[in-house]
C-alpha cells in the first residue's frame, strides 16, 4: 500500500490555511464591529443630533414670538414696524419651516417620541390662536385707543397671563423631548464603545494566538524543510566544486526527499560519466560508455565528442586558415560600416540641434517672461540637447498663464511629446473663454490623444503628459490652478502649502475623457508658488547615490522662498551641481532626466 507523503506544499498549505481562517474570523468581527458603529453613527449624526438642533430651534422660535407678542401688546404702532413685521414671520415662516423639518426627521423616532411631537404641534397651535386674537384686537392705531380691548389684550398678555402660561407649557414640552433625544445619543454612544472594546479584546487575544502559532510553524518548518535543504546545498556546493559527496541524503518521505533520491542518482550517473570523459581525454577512444538515458545530452555529447575528435584533428588546420580570412574580411567590412555610422551620427545630431532650435522657438523668451512675471525665475535644465519639458507663460485677456509640463520620456521622443503637447494646449487655451484651467487640462488631454491617435487598447502606447496650470489674476490677487500628476507649492511666512493634482495624466488612453479640478487660491503679499516637473527631485548624487528626493527639494524651497527670484534660481542651480558632484570615485552623476522649476513671487 503506499505510504501518504506529507508533502511540503501541504505542510505550508495547513499553516497557512489555519493562519488565513485565523484572520478572516478576525476580519469578520472587525468589520461587523464597524458596520454596528457606523450605523449608530449614522443615526446620531442623521437622525439625533439634527432633531436636537431643529427642537432648540423650535424653541426658540417661541421664546422670541412670547416676546413679540408681548410688545404687540403693550407697545402701540403701526402694522409695518419691524417688531410686528418679525412676528408675522416667526409665525408664519420660520415655525412652520421648523416643523416641517422636524417632521421630516420624526419618521425615525420611536412611537412614543413621534406622540409627544403631536402633544407639542397641539399646544404650539393653542398657544398661536391666542397669538391671532392678540393681533386681530390691537391690529391698528386706533384699536389701542379702545381702553377696553388694550386692557384686556394686555392683561392676556402679561407675563402671568394665558399666553405666558401656554408658552411656558409649549417650552417644558420641548425640552422634555430634547432631552430624551440626548439621552437617545448618550445610550448608543455607549453601545458603540462597547462593541469596539469587545473588538479591542477579540484582536489582543487572537495577536497573541497567531503570535503563538506563526512561531510554532516556524520552528517545524526549520526542522522539517530547512534541515534536509541544508543538506542538498551542501552535495550540490561540492558538485559545483567538482568533488562527489561520500554519503547519500536521507529520504524524508516529502518533496525533498524525492530530490535527494534524484540527487544520488545524478551523482552516480555523473561518476560513470567523469570517468568515460577521462578515457577520451587520455586519447582511448575504443573505451565502452553507456548513456544514462535517450535523453542524456551530455552522455551522447561525450560518444559524439569521442567519434569527432579524430576527424576534427584533420580538419583543424584548414578551419582555422579558412577563419583568418574570414576575419580580415569581417575587419574591413565593421571598418566601412563604423565610418557609415560616423556620417549617419552627425546626420542625426545635426537634425536633433534643428529640432532644439524648433522647441527653443516654442518657448517663452526671458524678456516675455520678465515682462509678464517680473518676480519670477525659469530653472530649465534639459537632459540631453532637446527636451521632454516644456513650459508655458502667455497673457490672455489680462490674465497670465503659465504652466510647466513633463511629457513622456526625455531627448528626441521627449521633444516629438513636446510639440505636441504645446499645440495641443495652445489650442486648448483659445477654445476656453473662461480660462478654467481645469476644462483646459481636459480639452488637452482630448486634442492631444487625438494628435497621437492613443487607444485605450494600445499597450505598448503610453505616452503622456503630467503638467500643472495656472491662470494668475494680478489685480485680483488669485490663482486658480489645476495638475495633473504635478503639485503646486504655496510658501507664506515659511510655511509650506500643498494644493494636490488629479491624479490623471494628460493624453492617458486609460482614461479618454478625463475629469480635473480647479482650485482657486487667494493669495497675500510676497507668497511664493513653485510648480515643476518630477527630473529635480528624482535626480541621483550624493556619496550613496541616491535620489535628491521631494523631502530635501521642500526644505530648499522654503528656506529660499523670501529671498529674490535671481537668486533663488541661482541656489537651485548650484545645489543639483553640488549634489550631482558629490561621489566617492569623484565622477559626477549622469543627469537621469529634464530639469524644471517655475518660481513666481506675488507683489500684491
């Protein structure tokens, strides 16, 4: 019969199954744990708290109509004094907009609640018909003269009269409902600290038991695999060594076990092999070898090696008169074509100098940028002699725009990017009349997909852009800005601001119809915005060798930030030449991609 092999899979798989079951029934309880509390939550935050808010409101509405009517009552005026005028909307208006939210939220109280809301809406009803009998008796000038009616509205009216005493029933009904429905908070509040310390219990315990377990599996999967492999690595170190162990690995019943059996087997097949090898090397070609399979490649290699060997003696000579000539054709033929490649290289430069000329061509000079933003800098330092990074500075209908982008990619298909993206969102710019930047980022995205024909489908097609917009108002002193994938940073009195991007690419066939957002910023004097691509802080020096990171490139901004622009973009320069030069063999790191910082100083 055989034997049942506890394989090292199922070893692993039973851990690993009673450690998964483990976390599930833990993950089971957590999340009913937090389904419970955000229902209660939910009802304190939907049902409670605004029922409390709407009753507080309530009752104030009939304090300050208690005291209207008071004044209506004793205080003789027209019918339009504001006085009156506010009663009539208190009563009218503002009571019954109250109700009516209360109603609303009454659906979700308990039946007894919903009763004492009706007790409440009865005597509020009793207590407006005394209202409309104070203001139908003294509803003119001439009424007050009646001694009569003033006398006996008034004397209604007093503070221990009818419509005090109704109010004051009215109040002490509202706030017996108000504190029941605090007292609804308070209970399931309690509820639901007490479901979460039941939770807090259930995970101390079970970390302890998966603790416990995790360490017990462990230590039997050190002994029952880790021991044996240790084994096999030692036999196989001295196979790669070309010694042959002295002693056979133990079976241990599992899938090492079936690879020490193996293992022999390859040890001794390769002994008979080594010593057929060793008869053939000595030049005894007639020496008997069996081939341990059909499938020994190195057996039959080794018989055809023993057959060729002789024949391969003669033909040495003429193979290797044939192979001289060979390769001194070969050298004449890689010497006509590295002068080939020479005049195609300098072809290529020079059309990739054209091309910096044409991309220098789309770009702002220094003298529009210097009359468009005067407290501002360009920090611009492409990788190669074209660039992936372009930038953006244009006044359209008094307003500047300006813009850093970073398209996919670097030198000559980082430029083709470029174009197109600065096409793409020029012709943006001129179909949007509100200049919303976040319906430019979307018109560019649309016209630059179309341009680069980019489906969704197309895998091996993933260009793009991540860029950040921004139209700046100078008179308004705002700054509406939207990004893609590409931040804004505010410095004000040294403090850092962060306004976040969509993280949505420009031209992404993932998402065709992308939706961005704008964010409108009010600034104050000396605020300083920088936006820029991901080259500065991604670039490697250092004596590690690492990136200059987004953390170091913060702490430089703002510790520049109230300084002048000329020389902000002077420091940025000569911190990535430090950074770039610092190395231990003394060789300065290879830029890793195009560089650029746009820095603008509001006035005000």
């Amino acid at each position: 019969m055989r034997r049942l092999r506890f394989t090292i899979s199922r070893k692993i798989g039973f851990g690993f199954a009673v450690l998964l079951l483990t976390t599930l029934f833990i993950f089971v309880i957590t999340y009913e744990t937090l389904r419970t509390g955000r229902g209660i939550n939910d009802k304190i935050n939907t049902i409670y708290n605004p029922s409390v808010s709407s009753l507080e409101g309530l009752k104030s509405s009939v304090l300050r109509s208690r005291t209207l009517i008071n004044m209506w009552a004793f205080v003789q005026s027209r019918e339009d004094t504001k006085e009156k005028m506010s009663l009539v909307d208190v009563v009218q208006i503002e009571i019954p907009a109250i109700k009516g939210d209360i109603d609303k939220l009454s659906v979700n109280w308990s039946e007894a609640e919903r009763r004492k809301k009706e007790r409440i809406y009865n005597e509020l009803d009793k207590l407006l018909v005394m209202y409309d009998k104070v203001q139908s008796t003294l509803g003119d000038m001439e009424s007050y003269d009646d001694p009569f009616k003033r006398f006996s509205m008034t004397e209604y009216a007093e503070e221990d009269g009818l419509i005090f005493e109704q109010a004051r029933i009215v109040i002490e009904s509202i706030n017996d409902l108000i504190t029941e429905q605090r007292t609804n908070v308070t209970s399931i509040s309690v509820e639901m600290i007490q479901s979460f310390n039941k939770l807090e219990g259930y995970l101390r315990n079970f970390g302890i038991v998966l603790f416990v377990f995790g360490v017990i599996i462990a230590i039997f999967t050190a002994r029952s695999i880790t021991k044996p492999a240790g084994s096999l690595k030692q036999i196989l170190l001295e196979l790669g060594k070309g010694k042959f162990p002295h002693k056979a690995v133990v079976d241990t019943g599992d899938e090492i076990g079936e690879m020490s059996i193996a293992l022999d087997q390859l040890v001794s097949g390769l002994k008979r092999t080594s010593e057929f090898a060793n008869q053939v090397g000595k030049g005894n070609f007639l020496t008997e070898y069996e081939p341990l399979s059909e499938e020994d490649v190195l057996g039959n290699a080794l018989l055809l090696m023993r057959d060729g060997l002789r024949r391969n003696e003669q033909e040495l000579e003429r193979e290797v008169q044939d192979r001289t000539r060979e390769v001194v054709k070969q050298k004449n033929k890689i010497e006509k074509q590295n002068e080939q490649r020479k005049e195609l290289l300098d072809n290529i430069t020079a059309s990739i100098r054209y091309a910096k000329r044409l991309q220098e061509n789309i770009l702002p000079s220094d003298n529009q940028v210097a009359e468009l933003l005067p407290e501002s800098f360009v920090f611009y330092k492409p990788k190669d002699i074209v660039s992936g990074d372009f930038y953006l500075v244009r006044e359209v209908r008094e307003k500047i725009l300006f813009s850093a982008v970073d398209c996919t990619g670097h030198g000559v298909p980082g430029a083709f990017m470029s174009l197109v993206g600065h096409n793409s969102l020029n012709r943006a710019i001129i179909t949007n009349h509100n200049l919303d930047p976040a319906k430019i980022l979307a018109d560019l995205s649309q016209y630059a997909t179309e341009a680069m024909n980019t489906k969704a489908h197309d895998s091996a097609n993933r260009d793009g852009m991540d860029m950040a917009l921004c139209v700046y108002d100078k008179k308004a002193g705002t700054i509406d800005y939207a990004g893609a994938y590409s931040p804004l940073y505010l410095i004000r009195n040294k403090e850092l601001i962060i306004y976040k991007p969509n993280k949505i690419p420009i031209a992404s066939p993932d998402a065709p119809s992308a939706d961005y957002t704008s964010q409108r910023i009010k600034l104050e004097p000396n605020d300083m915005i920088y936006i820029f691509s991901d080259g500065y802080a991604d670039q490697f020096g250092g004596r590690k060798g690492k990136k200059f990171f987004y953390s170091p490139f913060r702490k430089m901004l703002i510790n520049i930030a109230e300084l002048g622009t000329t020389e902000q973009k002077q420091i940025i320069a000569e911190r990535m030449n430090t950074w770039r030069s610092d190395s231990i063999d003394g060789k300065k790191h290879e830029q890793v991609d195009d560089m650029l910082i746009i820095g603008v100083k509001h006035v005000g």
